[in-house]
C-alpha cells in the first residue's frame, strides 16, 4: 500500500468528542468514522485490523473443533418467543415486522438461531458432542455507547455455540475454550487480560467467565484477591464482612434525630460507627412499579446486578410517593407493610446485636435493632457490593483490591436453559429422549482492536502487536521528491512485498514531521527510514514503534533484517 493512496485522513488534533485514548488515535489515524451513535464505518487500517483478529481467532475456534457458520442477521422473532427472550429482553433488542406482517428482530446474539440449526442436525447421541462458531454482524441498542469500538451498537463479533450430552463433557469442552481463549488475546498482543468469574446475565447458565483487559477506563468493575486466585466480577462477588466486633445487644429505643436523613448524619448525630447502622436502599420493579427495599449495613452499597438476581426482575430505582407509606429518610423494617413491598436483608447486617435503623417516622430511628428479636427470622441474601480491603470470598483474607477492565470475551455454561424452551432433543443410547446441554463464547472483533489500542500506544498514536497490525512495515521516504531516497525507497518496498511483508511505504513528497507523525498513527511494528543522510553512508534507519530497536543497517542488508525482525516479533507472541 502507498500513503500517496491511502483511503481516509490523518490528523494531527485530537477530536473534541473522544474522551477515551483509544477512540481519538482511531480517528486520527483514519481507522474508523461515525456513521451514527455507536455505528463506524472501519477504514481500510481498521478493517486490516480486525481482519487479522478474525484470523487469529478463526484459526484457535478450528484448532479446538469447531465449525464455522453464518446465521442471519434478521430473524424471525418466533424463535425468540420459544426462548422467551423476545418479551424478557428490553430495548436492547430491536423489534421490526416484515412487509409480510411478520414480526423479526435483529441479532444481538445468536443462541435462538443455534438451536433453531443443531436441533435439525443433531437428533442421535453419535452427533455429540459439537461446536458451531460464527464471525458475524449484530445489533443492540446499547443506550451508553461510548469510546469508539469499545462499546457500540453495531459490532461485529465471534460467537460460538457447543452442545454436549453431560454436564462433565461440556465441562472439559468449557477448560478447552477457556485456553484457547487465552491463546486468542496473548497472540492478539494483550499484555495484561485476567480471566473473572462473572454474572450469566441475559444469557442465563450457572458458569461464567469473562475475560478482562485491565485498565482505568474499563467499564467493568472487578474483585481480584492479591493472597489467592480469587478473580471476579464484582456483580459476581460476594460481600464478606467480619460482625465479630458487634455482638453486644441494647434494648430497641426510639430515638429523635430531627432532620438527619442520611447514613452519616445519623451516625455522627448518635456517635455510633456505620457499620452498625442499617441502611434501607429502595428500589422498583419495572413490570408493575411495586416496591422492594434491601436492607445493608451502612458503610455499603447495594449492587443493582446482585438485587435484580435476587429478586428476579428488572428493577430501577424508585420514586417514592406519599401514597407509598414509607418515609424518605427515616427507612426502617419495622412497620413496613411486607403484603406490598419486597423486603431483603443483606447478609451484612447477620449477627449485628444493636443496630440503628429508620423507624418508618420521619425524624425518628431506632437503636438497639436486632433482627431476629425485635423482627423475626429471616433469609439473609447477598446483595451488597464488595470494598476494598474487603475479605475475599474464597482464602477469607482482607485483601480485595477493586480494578477497572474492559471485557474483551466472554464464556459460559449455559445448561439446558436453550434447548428446554426450545425443544431441542435427542435420542440417548438406550433410545430416550433427553436434552442436550450447552455452552456459550464470545468475542468482540472491534472490542478487542479498540481495547489492543487502549492498552498499546503512546503520546504520537498507536503501538500494534506485529499480528494484528495494519501493515507489518512502513518505509519512511524522505525527500520522496529526490531521485536516490525515491529509487532506494520503492526497491525495498518491492522486495519486501516480493518477501511476504505486509508494507507501506510513504512516497509523498512531504516534510519529515508528517511522515513520522502519520507513521506514528499507522503503528507499524517496523519502520525503515531511506533518508537522504542515511544513505550517503549506505545506511538505512531500522526501528521498531515501541523503540526498543533503533539501528543502522546496510541497504543491502535492509531485508534480511527485516525478516529477521519479524520473525522475532512474531514468536514473542505466538510462543506457547
């Protein structure tokens, strides 16, 4: 490829409204333009870069068996209703009718039209087991898109499907994945992607993992343990907390605390620490408005996730209203009326002896509050968010620290939640009919390119890993406009391309400061700078983008340097 052809622009300013890194060196560097919100069209440097994800990932989905598919991008929205997602899923989901009359929907995955394929295929146990996998366009209507490919509408992505007739087969198929996975995003050029244990969601399954870029601007907040392996989702993570310190009891007295509304008034006001306070969090179930209110311990927050899990719907939250009975404020379990609103305790708030909590009267609290005393038994839920420096689930350590991440892919066991809504069976060896079970994996190819960008560039533009990069060379001609820079420039840029490097070589008769800024936006691996200076030694400047390499090397010697180099950056990535 010649710069001089180059579809698309380079700029030198970063674009006002790209708050994220990643998304502003895109842009500069001709990567991708908006269409719409959360819609790029890739320019011919994106598409060779997710192009080469795609292969990547193609070739680890081949290697552990699997069996490229297409299904459609538009499908009929009665497979949708057998799983019952179609009513289940909110606006996410995009919902049209044919001119036919008939109701469609479009993909935003693919497990209805999975099963829809293999309950066809696969009727006999000899089929079994099996995995189909696709490389395919989907839409969702996000409502947060933001920062680029990092979180879109429409995406292209890697999902794939595996059928099994027991829980241990797919259990091995599910370790299998798991590394190929890893492989996937070590030759991809990820440096730092943890594996988490996550929350199933929509998708349903009781296994999940979720692989993780970690870094600053990753939406995804995780729990990771530094005394153990303990990895996860924060949604995913229970909160453990130590209540040893708040066994002494207190008689139940109401007490005033005029205009104290929050945690920390209340608190400071009756000189008690907050964790021995209750906190009541209220919140609304999106079908029929009624109300559910989670008790925690007052140094915690509740986790949306955790609660709409618990209580089985999709809640917001509330707005309370005169009518409701219960006092801003004031919060408290005692005198709620249980027949229409759903009360939970945090597992927080087990074994805490006294208590301060609302008193359903504005103005007023409780001390003293036992539980199961002055309310009765009950059945404690995981409800609340993890700290940090919160005890790890797992060693029962101190020693949660909490980070950010991008989710990069996706795994999980989804069970038979597919096939038994769907009606998906097949004949065991003794001739009964019986329900496969399934797994589920998931990659974002512009995800990932966007979140190698995140992770590998600096000041001037992008740092691409050798295997992913748009061009594997560039050739820097300066002084293009001169006859030696030009005729030196254009026979190793024929060479190189005669050798098998992927090169583009920038024969515009431009100044150096441009070359080398639009160089920087490219990010090839390699860079051969014909300069005028250099040649007059028999000289060619090689580098490296992320400058670990700078040196001389002789014209003639230009190429096999350059394999060389590449083969060496190609076996850092791909080593086992």
């Amino acid at each position: 490829m010649r710069m001089s052809e180059l579809l698309g622009e380079r700029y030198k300013e970063k674009p006002a409204d790209c708050s994220i890194e990643s998304h502003a060196l895109m842009v500069r560097g001709g990567y991708i333009k908006q269409v719409n919100t959360g819609v790029y069209t890739l320019l011919p440097p994106g598409r060779r870069v997710t192009q080469k994800i795609e292969r990547i990932i193609r070739e680890e989905m081949d290697a552990i068996d699997g069996q490229e598919v297409l299904f459609p991008v538009v499908l009929p929205a009665d497979l949708w209703k057998e799983s019952g997602r179609f009513t289940s899923v909110g606006k996410e989901l995009v919902r049209l009718t044919d001119r036919m009359g008939a109701d469609m929907v479009l993909g935003m995955t693919h497990e209805e039209a999975a099963v829809h394929l293999a309950r066809d295929a696969a009727k006999s146990y000899a089929k079994y087991p099996f995995m189909i996998y696709q490389l395919q366009t989907k839409f969702r209507d996000e409502p947060r898109a933001r920062g680029g490919l990092i979180r879109v509408r429409e995406f292209t992505m890697k999902d794939a499907y595996s059928f099994h007739t027991t829980q241990a087969d797919l259990e091995t198929y599910y370790a299998r994945c798991y590394v190929a996975y890893e492989r996937i995003f070590k030759r991809a050029g990820c440096k730092d992607v943890i594996a988490v244990l996550s929350d199933s969601g929509m998708m349903g399954g009781r296994v999940s993992h979720e692989f993780m870029l970690l870094t600053a601007i990753g939406e995804d907040t995780l729990a990771i343990c530094d005394n153990c392996d303990f990895k996860a989702n924060i949604e995913a993570c229970a909160s453990v907390v130590d209540n040893s310190a708040l066994l002494a009891t207190e008689a139940l007295t109401l007490v005033p605390t005029p205009e104290m509304a929050t945690i920390e008034d209340v608190a400071r006001f009756l000189q008690k620490p907050c964790n021995a306070t209750c906190k009541a969090v209220v919140y609304q179930r999106n079908a029929d408005e009624s109300y559910v209110i989670a008790f925690v311990r007052g140094d915690l927050e509740v986790h949306e996730t955790k609660l709409r899990n618990t209580v089985g719907a999709e809640v917001h939250p509330a707005v309370i209203t005169p009518e409701s009975g219960i006092v801003a404020g004031f919060i408290g379990p005692m005198g709620l009326d249980t027949k229409k609103i759903t009360v939970l305790f945090d597992r927080s708030l087990e074994g805490i002896c006294a208590l301060v909590c609302g008193a359903n009267k504005q103005d007023y609290h409780y001390t003293g509050f036992n539980v199961e005393r002055d309310y009765g038994m009950v059945s404690y839920v995981d409800v609340a968010r993890a700290t940090p420096g919160g005890i790890c689930p797992v060693c029962g350590k101190p020693s949660l620290r909490i980070s950010n991440g991008i989710e990069v892919g996706n795994i999980f066991q989804l069970g038979d939640k597919y096939t038994k809504s769907m009606s998906m069976q097949y004949l065991d060896e003794n001739g009964t009919l019986q329900y496969p079970i399934m797994g589920c994996y998931g990659i974002g190819v512009g995800r990932l390119a966007a979140s190698v960008c995140e992770e590998s560039h600096d000041e001037y533009g992008p740092v691409w890993p050798i295997t992913i990069a748009p061009w594997e060379a560039q050739i820097c001609v300066l002084r293009a406009d001169q006859e030696e820079p030009k005729r030196v420039g254009e026979e190793l840029y024929a060479a190189l391309q005669k050798a098998g490097v992927e090169t583009i070589i920038d024969d515009r008769a431009v100044s150096a400061g441009v070359v080398f800024s639009e160089a920087d936006l490219i990010g090839a691996p390699i860079r051969l700078t014909v300069s005028p200076r250099n040649l007059a030694d028999g000289m060619i400047e090689l580098t490296t983008r992320d400058k670990r390499i700078k040196k001389q090397v002789p014209v003639a010697e230009a190429l096999a340097a350059v394999l060389e180099l590449k083969a060496q950056l190609f076996a850092e990535l791909n080593q086992p």
